[in-house]
C-alpha cells in the first residue's frame, strides 16, 4: 500500500509540473485584467452568499496540486481529481498571473466547494468538488462589441496621444503596423490631424477587453489625407489586408523603418564628421536612436545573408531581399538570427545596442540596391500586390459609407 501511495504521490507531482523556466520577462511582468467580482455577487452561476469566497492570482510557483494541498486536499485526491478532468483541462496549463477563485463552505471545515480558474478574461474553468465525482466546466463569457469612432489631433506621440482619449495603447501599434509601409511615424507633427473607426469588446457588456476590430482610419502626413480601409479580396481565405481610398495597397515592399516609435540622429551622407573617430568621412546608412534592448525589425523578407562581429560594425546583420535589395542592421547588442535563415518582414531580427563604434544605442540602417549602398529614405522602393480589378467595384462600394463617415468627424 505504501508502495502504491509512493507511485500516486510521483505522478501527481508529474502533472502538477510548475511553469517553465523559459517563460520571458514580458511575460513575468504582464498585467492581466483581473475581472473579480465584489463580494456579495453572484458569478460563475454560483451565488457568493452561499461561500466564503477567495480571489486570488497563480504565482510564480505554484501548480494546480500545490494549490489544492493549501485547502486540505491530499495527494491521493489531487491525483483523482486530475483524471477526472483531463478532458476538459490540462492542469499543467496553469500560468502565473492568472486569476483563480474558490468558494468554501461557510462552515468551521471551510471546506473547498469549487474551484475556478481564469486562463484570460473571457474564458474560466469551473471545477465543482461538492460531489465525490468532481467535473470540470469550460465557460466563455458574452462578449457585446461597441462601435466608436475618435478623431483630434496629434498632441504628442500617436500612443501618447490615443491614450488621452480613453483608448488602450495596443491601438496606436495596429495603426503603426497599418501604416508603416506608407508613413515615416518619425516625422509626423503635433497639429496633424487623424481620425479612427473601430470596434472595442465588452465582456458582459461593461469590462472593456480591448480593440476588436478597426473599420477604416485617416492620417495627415506631409499635408496630404492618407486613408486606410480593410478588405478582404479572397473570401475564402479571409485574409485581410488594407488599401487606401483608391483601392491601392498600403504595403510597400519595404517598411519605412526597423525600429518602431525611434528618432532619426544620423542620415545618409557623403561626408560626416564621425563621432568617434573623429575625422570627415561617408556615412552610408540612417541612423536610429532607441534605447538598448530595443527590437530590430527586418524591413523586408528574404535569407540572412551574413551576421557577425567587425570592430567598426560592431554586432551586425545582412539580409538578402531579391537579387537586387540587401539589407544590413548594426551595433547590435544581440543578434537573434543565423546565417541562411529565412526572415519576414516585421520580424524581430535583434536588438539595439552600442557596439563597435558607437556612442550610444542605435541601429544604423544600410541599405543596397544592385550592390551599391543608396539612401534608403530617398529610394522609391516597390510596391505590394495591387488590387484586382474584379474586386475594385466591391471594395469602392464597401467603403463608401466609411469614407464619408471619416471625412465628417474630421471635417475634411
């Protein structure tokens, strides 16, 4: 008997495995939304008046088995429990920072009636121990989407600027991602105009879950109103991409920067007094500065070509794009690709640093066309894949209304 105990006590402790030490440090500090209940509530279709109630959050540490051992429920237990519900919930999936919920009996046992737990905000696992055979419930909660629309202008940066009016931050990166092929986020200016309509998600249909979807948009850049609509041309697949008032692809082949949210300290040049070194000389890339550890982008796909270490260059990577366009990204503090690996655009390629001649972090951006180093920032670069012709008369109808709507909110 004791020999079985043993064998039963392992295996819970093999399923009731703590959380991988390769979890990132984005992830040991991301805020989750705890959506918890005031006391004296009813939720997940059990009234709290009935319980004494406790909330709670995974920490770093603990595992499903652990968590029932602090509310008297032995190993053997545990490990029957974990068979009775590995249907529904894999109990190793549990993470840190997330929400849980028990409800005791109000008793002097104080004994744990359910159990629940919040993977997000819009799905909880119900575990119901009052009956020797306990069984586990996947619940979604209702989701009600709003329709908004914000227009003003540019009081600061784009983020900056979207959160002073009540919206999530993660906005201001959807729009960037929209744009990048078209607008240089660097260079636009407080008193630029811009106008966004959108969906946002409510679970219960009072907690803001964030952007669902976005239905068109308009920038001032440069003095000109640049429109973004999305639409999909193959409706089986349902990929969507956006396009402008014209029906013209907003993605370039190229993005207009590696770094996101950075400044310009150094252009392209044929004569430069280096920093460093201390002498005139050329200065074939754009400079950007960013705060080290800051993620490089490669600004098209294609086959790195060469990474590696030169006392000048400093940590580097070259991408190869077509037979024609190079890329090459350098002062890395870290490089996060190999030699020969295949990269698309927008991925993360390595960090920004200050290595070799450098005096502080940046990237310095070359760019090759047919072999020779050109300034990227002057180069009409090629464009994505146009329109169909067969889809243009759906798409000018479908954003018909949304033009005229963006064109009223921003009193163009």
């Amino acid at each position: 008997m004791k020999y079985v105990l043993t064998i039963i006590i392992a295996l819970v402790l093999v399923v009731s495995v703590s959380c991988k030490k390769s979890d990132t440090e984005t992830e040991k500090k991301k805020a989750v939304q705890k959506i918890i209940p005031k006391k004296g509530n009813a939720d997940f279709g059990f009234n709290f008046a009935d319980y004494n109630v406790v909330h709670d959050t995974v920490k770093r540490g603990d595992t499903f088995g652990t968590i029932l051992n602090k509310q008297n429920i032995g190993d053997r237990q545990i490990y029957e429990i974990v068979n009775s519900v590995k249907d529904t919930f894999d109990v190793r999936s549990i993470r840190p920072n997330r929400v849980f919920t028990m409800l005791r009996s109000k008793d002097k046992t104080n004994k744990l009636q359910v159990f629940v737990y919040q993977p997000n905000d819009l799905t909880y696992y119900v575990f119901d121990l009052r009956d020797s055979a306990v069984v586990a419930h996947k619940k979604v909660r209702p989701v009600t989407i709003k329709r908004r629309s914000i227009t003003g202008v540019l009081k600061g940066s784009l983020s900056e600027t979207l959160s002073n009016s009540g919206v999530e931050p993660n906005l201001a990166n959807r729009i960037t991602k929209i744009y990048s092929w078209s607008i240089d986020f660097f260079k636009l200016k407080k008193g630029d105009r811009f106008g966004i309509i959108f969906n946002e998600r409510y679970i219960n249909d009072s907690i803001y879950n964030g952007v669902s979807t976005i239905e068109g948009a308009f920038f001032e850049y440069k003095g000109k109103i640049m429109y973004a609509f999305p639409f999909v041309q193959n409706q089986s697949s349902g990929k969507i991409d956006y396009y402008d008032e014209d029906g013209k692809t907003m993605k370039n082949f190229f993005l207009k920067s590696p770094i996101k949210f950075s400044r310009i300290t150094s252009r392209f040049t044929a004569r430069r007094f280096h920093p460093v070194q201390h002498r005139w000389k050329a200065h074939k890339g754009t400079d950007y500065a960013a705060p080290t550890g800051t993620p490089i982008m490669t600004t098209a796909s294609g086959v790195v070509e060469r990474t590696g270490y030169t006392a000048g260059n400093g940590n580097y990577v070259k991408v190869k794009h077509t037979g024609t366009y190079s890329t090459q990204y350098l002062h890395m503090s870290k490089i996060l690709v190999r030699r020969g690996q295949h990269v698309n655009q927008g991925d993360v390629i390595g960090r920004v640093g200050s290595t070799g001649l450098a005096t502080g972090p940046h990237v310095c951006y070359r760019f090759w066309k047919n072999g020779v180093q050109v300034d990227a920032l002057r180069l009409k670069l090629p464009t994505g894949t146009p329109m169909e012709s067969a889809n243009k008369a759906r798409f000018m109808k479908t954003i018909e209304p949304l033009k005229r709507e963006l064109d009223s909110i921003g009193n163009l």
